[in-house]
C-alpha cells in the first residue's frame, strides 16, 4: 500500500475518534433524552474507532520501517 493511503486513511480514523468524543462529552454536559439514550453506545463507538485507529496506525509504522 502507498504511503498516500495512510496520510489519508490515518487522519480519517482519528477524526471519527475525536468526533464521536466530543458529541459524547457535549451530550454529557446538555443532558437530557439524548444524554439517556445515546451515551452507553457513544461509548462502545468510541472505543471501537480508537482501537480501528491504533491498528491503522501501528500497520503505517510497521509497514514504514521495513
């Protein structure tokens, strides 16, 4: 894979993290329905894209120093 790919695929990756985290901490302080219904799998999504993240981005290290 070209290097092109990770400077795109890894800055992608990462902006879902910090998007999902901060509709999280903003539902968190507006409270509310949405704060009840959403939160738990706000959650779940987040730690799931950090971890999509980290392996994209352990792969472009590897991949880089071979």
């Amino acid at each position: 894979m070209s290097p092109v790919f990770y400077y795109i695929l890894i800055p992608i990756s990462v902006a879902a993290v910090v998007l999902v985290l901060a509709t999280g901490i903003y539902s968190m302080t507006k409270g509310g329905e949405f704060n009840r219904k959403y939160s738990n799998k706000l959650m779940r999504l987040r730690i799931l894209l950090q971890f999509v993240a980290i392996l994209i981005i352990m792969l472009a290290v590897y991949l880089a120093s071979r």
